[in-house]
C-alpha cells in the first residue's frame, strides 16, 4: 500500500507491505525504494511489516525541498516511523545511512535499531594513497562523482554506477535504464547533484549519541573508498563501545541488498531479531 506522508516542504511516498515488527529501508541518491526490490519480499515472509521509503526528492516522494541534508533526511524517517507506529528498525544505504543514525540519535524511544549499508556517516578526507593507487577502481568512481556533483551529468553518474555495482544483478539492464530515465528529469537530477554536495558531517556527530545497535555493512569491492573496511571500522569506532558491528561482503559494491541480497539478509534477519522485541505488532497506528 503506497501512502503519502505530508511534511513541511512536500510529502514523502511509503509503500509499506506485511504485518509485525515494522523496518523501514532507505535507499541512497539517485535511487528509489526499488532499489530494495529483492529484500522486501524475503522481510515480508519472515514475519516483518517494512516500510520502503522514496527519500525526499526521489521516487514517487516529491521534490522541491529547501533541504537535502542527511538531517532532513532523518527527520523525515522518523516521521515515518511515528506515522506507522513503532519501534522500528531503520536500514539506511549510503547517504540513508547518515540519515538513520541522525534518526536513531533523535528518536530513541522509536527506533530499536539501525542497519547502515555502505553508509556515509562520517565526515570523509581525501586518501591521496588510496586514490592514486586506484584500489576498487576509487580513482575512477571519484572522478564520476565529481562530474555529477559539478555539471549534473547524467553519463558521469551511469558510469560511476557501472563501477559500484560490480556484482549485477540478473535485471540490472532493465534497473539501469529505469534509473537513466528517472534522471533525466532535470528535477530529479537537481536532488542528485544537490545531495552529492551535501557533508556527512551532521551524521558523523551524531554517532556517539546513538543508543541502539548498530550494523554496519560494506561491500568489499565498494569504489566510493580506498578501503571500505576500514570505513566501517571507523563509523564502529565512533559509537559507544559495544553497540556497533561491521560485516565485510567481499566483491560487493556500494549496493550489497541489490548485488548480493542473500548475504545481506543473513546478516540482517539475525539483527532484527535482536532488536526487535517480539511485542511489536504491525498494523497499529501511533
């Protein structure tokens, strides 16, 4: 069931399916909710109601919006969540990552937990080494990202999709060209090359006052990082002692739910039942 939540600025568009424990997934830039198309499913048939948010700007959520900072992005989760009626589990990829530790920080009594997909959560400074040594071709996928950011352009972003999505997915031709046509609305372009601008700074602040546990998952092969573990090892590190674990999938990219989704829901479907109590009911409205 597709829902629209208003909020100031414009409404974001929720397609929430299943009853019980309710997860909320948000998908990075230039994406939309399907972007989480095999994990949905295999959630729903483990007991789980999830609701797959379109972020502000994407989708079938509106653009337009003054702002497009992971602090936004945030408080339009936990609207979100406050709608449906929680606790929630918020899974977060890339810059949704940011989001959901924003989130989590300013909604302790609902949300229980945070899933963070090859999160950019952390104020981030050029690895001169690693961009030189072009390890998981970081060199060429930084070069795509700054064509977007600096002139919106849609083949700087195609290609840098084609480097962070080593692992295709059986339908990635059909997913690509849905992507490209979405983009090349020049509305929808302006939130990708807004969000490229936006700083992880606001998340990366946050960290230490998050009170939940944290997943953190990179791929292996992600390009957006000299090395991405040791990313994940540093977004850990930021939390309070104990709260935080990171899984490593090697060979996957910036999209380890669309390019390897069993090993991510192996990952997953554990943590949610950790931090999910079994209490919580779906269809309840707060």
């Amino acid at each position: 069931m597709l829902e629209h939540i208003e909020r100031d600025g414009g409404t974001i568009a929720v397609d929430v399916t299943g009853t019980g424990p309710l997860v909320v997934l948000a998908h990075g830039m230039g994406d939309s909710r399907h972007s989480y198309r095999f994990l949905v499913p295999e959630l729903v048939a483990a007991g789980y109601r999830v609701a797959n948010v379109d972020i502000r700007g994407c989708g079938d959520s509106s653009t337009g919006w003054a702002g497009y900072s992971r602090t936004d992005i945030a408080g339009d989760l936990v609207a979100v969540v406050r709608h449906l009626g929680g606790p929630a589990v918020v899974v977060g990829q890339s810059i949704s990552g940011g989001a959901a530790t924003i989130a989590a920080a300013d909604a302790p009594e609902l949300i229980t937990g945070v899933v963070e997909l090859a999160p950019f959560t952390r104020a981030q400074s050029f690895d001169v080494a690693g961009f030189l040594r072009n390890r998981n071709h970081h060199r060429s996928g930084t070069i795509q990202l700054l064509r977007v950011m600096a002139a919106g352009s849609l083949p700087g972003w195609l290609a840098y999709l084609d480097l962070a999505v080593p692992t295709k997915p059986a339908d990635w031709a059909v997913e690509r060209r849905r992507i490209e046509t979405t983009l090349r609305q020049p509305e929808r372009m302006a939130v990708l090359r807004a969000m490229t601008k936006t700083t992880p700074a606001d998340a990366g602040a946050r960290l230490a006052d998050v009170r939940c546990p944290v997943l953190v998952v990179q791929g292996g092969a992600d390009p957006d990082w000299a090395d991405p573990a040791a990313e994940g090892r540093r977004v850990v590190g930021d939390l309070t002692t104990g709260l935080g674990e990171l899984a490593v999938i090697d060979g996957a990219g910036h999209y380890p739910h669309t390019e390897t989704p069993a090993q991510v829901l192996a990952l997953l479907l554990p943590f949610l039942g950790r931090t999910l109590t079994a209490t919580t009911t779906g269809g309840d409205r707060a």
